[in-house]
C-alpha cells in the first residue's frame, strides 16, 4: 500500500508506548472492521522483540531497520518503501539507528 494517507478511519487518541518509548504507535480503525498500528521505532541500543498474535504485514514508511523473523538465522535489512510480513504466533526482533516511521497491517 503506497498512499501517503488513509481516508475514512477512526483513530484511537491513547497511544501504545513499548520498551520505555522506544516504540509508539496509535490504531487506526476503518470502516470496514479492519486496523492498522502507525508508529515510531526510535533508535535502538538492542533488538526490541515483538511477538504476533495474528499475521502482520509491516510497511517501512521511512528510515531503515535490520529484522530477524521467527527462526531465521540471519537478520534482513529493510528500507523505506519495503515490507516484511510475519506469521501468526510467531516473533520478530527489530533494530534501527535512525528513527523509522511505520504501518502494520493486521492480516488475519
């Protein structure tokens, strides 16, 4: 999804704060039933770790992170305009030196 905006939607005002603010997010509800997260990773000392609960597509809006996914052995790197995607009930750890703006769309 490449637009610069979404119309029609509800936001949710209290933010989700993680790991001590180094990640901050807001939900954005559609009028179809679906949501989306838009957030902040701020630059990382150590990987912060996330585990899924259903299928999510991360959308990179800005900046660069590396990603190890599930059991991969190897982290990726992921730029702006780039999308990684992890399974339901799995994990993804994420690092960044720069502050990365992103969507997470919940697939399932």
């Amino acid at each position: 999804m490449s637009s610069a905006q979404f119309d029609h939607v509800s936001v949710i005002k209290k933010s989700n704060v993680y790991f001590d603010g180094k990640c901050v997010s807001h939900v954005v509800q559609f009028e179809d039933g679906t949501r989306k997260t838009l957030g902040v990773i701020m630059p990382t000392d150590q990987p912060l770790t996330f585990e899924t609960h259903v299928a999510e597509r991360m959308e990179i809006i800005s900046g660069e992170c590396r990603v190890l996914i599930a059991d991969s052995e190897e982290s990726e790197l992921f730029r702006a305009g780039q999308s990684f995607y992890v399974g339901a009930n799995s994990m993804f750890k994420i690092e960044t030196s720069v502050v990365v703006d992103y969507v997470c769309h919940f697939e399932g």
